[in-house]
C-alpha cells in the first residue's frame, strides 16, 4: 500500500515508512483490505492527519482501536460518520462536556471541527477488521504511533495530551512533561466512565492552560 498522508507529516514522520516493521505493515493491511472488511476505509486510514497538519497540532487525543462496526470508523479516534448513532464512550465524552461546559450534546458524532481546530485524534492503532476489536494491535501500528507521539514531544512544545484509559497512558511515558501538559483518567467507556472520567474537567483544563500560555482556546 502506498502512504497518502499529509505533507507535513510525510516529511516528520519519513524515517518510520523505510522501515521493515512499516513495510510489512503495509502488505499486511494490503492482504487484509483485499480478503476482509476493515474499518476505516484505506483512504482514511490517515484522516487525523490530513485534517490536523503537524505544525497545527495544539491538542492530542489518544484512543486504542477504531470503532468496528459498519460505517463507524472514519480516521478519528472516537469520531463517527455523519448520520451514525452515537456509540457509549462518545456519549459519555458529550456528557462531560455539558457538564464541564454547559455546551449541549451534540446528535452529530462527527468530531471532524475538533481536528479542524489542532486537535490530533490519534488512535493507537489505526485499522481493525469489522466486528473483531483488537484484531490489528501487534501488527506494527503501535510502533508507528509511538513515533508520532515522540516527534510531537520532541519538537513542538506546550501541547495537551488527554490520556483516557491505561491504554492510552502507557503511551505517557513517551511524553516530555516538562514541555507539555499531560491529563490523565479513566477511559469514558461505559465501564469505567463512573471511575474518574465524570467530572475529570478536561475541556475547561485544556483552555485554561491554553489561556495560560496566551494561545487560542478549543471551541468544543
């Protein structure tokens, strides 16, 4: 498969695509999109960042898989397609937005105006087969977004990284915090939600640090 992504990370992230681990990554997916239904479509795979170039990055949201059932999954970690219902965790997400906020809960799941304000929605791992989560982890995509993550670390300074859920902040360690702020709680997973997301205020806390450092909130 070819890599059709956004220049500027074309250019940040070129070293990963040489890479064996990358290349077998590609037949792989190559086979799997050829043989099996895998969501997102092949020419969204890199939709977080076509729509969220490197330099515009201002906020990072870290997800696991993309959503695996039919016409869910569009590039952007807890996003979904224009006219699909809402899935729980974006539910609970919207939740604490009203209640953080005061902002209604949107009918729309599509989160493409979030990316579109320097919001990089960033799941670990970027394809999974319809109805099989998890059934593309291990198979390289971590590696990769590892790299994006410590490019972002390494060269721009005073993001916002949202870590919701162990999954994602295995991811921290990768993380300069003395360069960036990092926020951290229980995924917003029906599961865990109740555990720390509710009322974990980080919408209000990433503005508050975006004023802070005298740079343009998120309109959420």
């Amino acid at each position: 498969m070819e890599v059709s992504i956004e220049a500027s990370w074309k250019n940040i992230l070129q070293n990963e695509f040489d890479q064996d681990y990358f290349l077998q990554l590609m037949q792989f997916l190559k086979e799997e999109y050829r043989e099996k239904t895998i969501y997102p479509s092949n020419k969204e795979i890199f939709q977080a960042f076509e729509l969220c170039p490197f330099k515009s990055t201002r906020v990072v949201i870290l997800g696991q898989d993309p959503y695996h059932g039919h016409h869910q999954a569009h590039g952007l970690c807890f996003s979904v397609n224009d006219g699909i219902k809402l899935p729980p965790s974006l539910v609970n997400i919207f939740k604490e937005l009203h209640s953080d906020l005061g902002l209604s809960i949107p009918e729309n799941g599509n989160l493409s105006r979030w990316a579109s304000q320097g919001i990089l929605m960033l799941n670990a791992t970027l394809t999974v087969q319809a109805s099989k989560p998890g059934s593309h982890q291990k198979k390289g995509w971590e590696q990769f977004t590892n790299a994006v993550i410590s490019r972002l670390s390494e060269k721009r300074e005073n993001l916002v990284f949202l870590l919701w859920g162990a999954y994602a902040q295995r991811k921290g360690d990768i993380i300069d915090r003395d360069k960036h702020f990092v926020l951290e709680s229980p995924h917003p997973s029906p599961f865990s939600a109740h555990k720390g997301f509710f009322g974990n205020k980080h919408f209000s806390k990433t503005n508050n640090f975006l004023i802070g450092k005298k740079l343009e909130i998120i309109e959420w």
